[in-house]
C-alpha cells in the first residue's frame, strides 16, 4: 500500500515533466570534460547502488512461501518497474527542464516543485520518505539475519543467535544492525555510493564464484531453480558481471578507490582474527 502511495506523485510527476517538455533529455549523452571511461564507471557505480541486493532476500527465504515460484515472480515485476520508475521520471525531469548540470542529491523535489507546484514538490519529498523508509525496512529484514548465521556458525557473538520467544526474530541482531545504520547516517549519499560499490562488488563476486561451484561441484543435485545453458550458461552468468565490476572499479572516481580498498580489506582481517580466536579457544579446551 506504501508503495502505491509513493507512486502516485511520481506519475503526476512524468506526466507534467512530458507536457512541458522543450529539452532533449538525452544530450548531451556524457557530460562535457568528462573521460567516457570515467562516466560509465559512475554510472555502473550508481546502477550497483540503485539495482543490488535482490540477493539478499535469499537469506529470509524460509520465511516465504513458495520462494521457487515466488522469487521469481517478484523480480520479474519489480526489477522492470525499477527501471521504468528511474528513466522515466529522470527525463521527464530533463525533458521539462533541460538543467542537467544542477542535478545532484535530492533534487528530484526541487524538480517536482520546478515542474508542477508547491504541491507537487511537497507531495514528491513525502513520497521519497515514504520509499526510503521501505527501503530500509527491507535492508532491514535482509541483512539482520546475517549477523545471526554469523553468530551461529561461531563467527560473531553468540547472544546474536538468540530468537525472540515472543516475536521469533533475532531481536539483538536486529538492534545491532539498526544501530550501524544509524552511524552510517553522518555520511554523504555520493561517499555512501563510491564505499557500497567496493563491498557490494565483492559479495556479488563471492555469489558468482559460489554458484560456478556448487554447479561444478554437484552438477546433479536436485535444484528448485537452475540457470539454464549448460556450462556456457553457467560461465556467462559469472563472467559478465565480473566484466561489468571490474570495468566500475577502475573507471570511476578515484578518490573513492583508498576507502574502497579499505572496506574490502577489513574482510579478511576481520576472518583472520575471528579464526585465530577460535583455534585458540579450541586450543584452550
């Protein structure tokens, strides 16, 4: 219901964007002075950032019914959707007012208001609450069951295992994943974007090899969904988004790549440490 909410002042939006519209949105296509290697890497950045972590719903998926048939039904409606809520509205946008050169974080309201009123542009700020606010609650449901199959594979805490009797949630998870994000909130959206690439690329990658070996390893093991076209399927599903990762990595902003590597770093740190704990914890047994 939030969703179809949020979605009517976006309608109202592209359809008034279009009305007036006096600009080709589309040019020019790469901003000037700027290396096309350098603009498709921020841009495949910023497709990570607006189009990662279907994945991630893979670890709530004893709590969906039917997720063979229902996994796929959801991305098959939600993932076009995505894509037509973000090209429509971003030219409708350009269409009407042709200033692509002072577009930045949140100024789709801006916009909203350029294009159609007040009203409109109040009603596209509430709209945006609205979206990010499932956003996150989303975020939410996903990633606080990591920290809870860390825990009970021995790898963090094991309080952050512990289910809630009256709720069945992993309730300490849950504060502890709320508490990183709210830490997180003293960041910029761009400085936000450039770090989650790095990470997200990494887990991607991780999945990718994951799936190339489960596949080489058990090619018969029974599957309630499975990437079709045999090996060459298989390699393709692997070998163009890594394409598509390393061509990001090194063509967008450089000043991004130190924190980059930073987070991609703390990783095998932190499972370094977590293993030399355990071992002497086994040792001290």
């Amino acid at each position: 219901m939030l969703l179809v909410v949020s979605f009517i002042p976006v309608i109202a939006f592209v359809v008034l964007g279009f009305h007036h519209a006096h600009f080709n949105p589309f040019h020019p296509f790469l901003p000037a002075g700027k290396p096309w290697r350098e603009a498709y890497g921020v841009g495949l950045a910023l497709a990570l950032w607006s189009y990662a972590g279907y994945e991630q719903l893979s670890t709530v998926i004893e709590e969906v019914e039917r997720p063979e048939r229902n996994f796929p039904l959801g991305l098959a409606i939600v993932v076009p959707l995505t894509i037509a809520t973000y090209v429509l509205t971003l030219a409708a946008g350009l269409a009407a007012l042709g200033n692509w050169q002072v577009w930045e974080t949140g100024y789709m309201v801006t916009a909203a208001r350029l294009v159609g009123g007040a009203g409109l542009g109040t009603a596209m700020f509430a709209a945006a609450a609205i979206a990010n606010f499932i956003l996150l609650e989303s975020t939410m449901l996903s990633v606080t069951r990591v920290p809870l199959t860390m825990a009970e594979d021995g790898y963090l805490h094991p309080g952050l295992g512990k289910i809630s009797a009256r709720f069945g949630t992993p309730t300490r998870s849950i504060l502890l994943t709320a508490v990183c994000c709210a830490l997180l909130a003293v960041f910029s959206v761009p400085q936000l974007i450039a770090v989650y690439a790095w990470s997200r690329i990494a887990t991607s990658t991780l999945t990718l090899i994951s799936f190339w070996q489960m596949r080489r390893k058990y090619p018969e093991l029974p599957r309630s969904f499975r990437v079709g076209g045999g090996v060459v399927g298989a390699l393709a599903v692997v070998t163009l988004p890594v394409l598509l990762f390393v061509w990001a990595l090194f063509n967008s902003d450089s000043s991004t790549r130190l924190w980059g590597m930073v987070s991609l770093a703390s990783g095998p740190v932190a499972y370094g440490w977590v293993r030399r704990r355990r071992g002497v914890a086994k040792g001290g047994a």
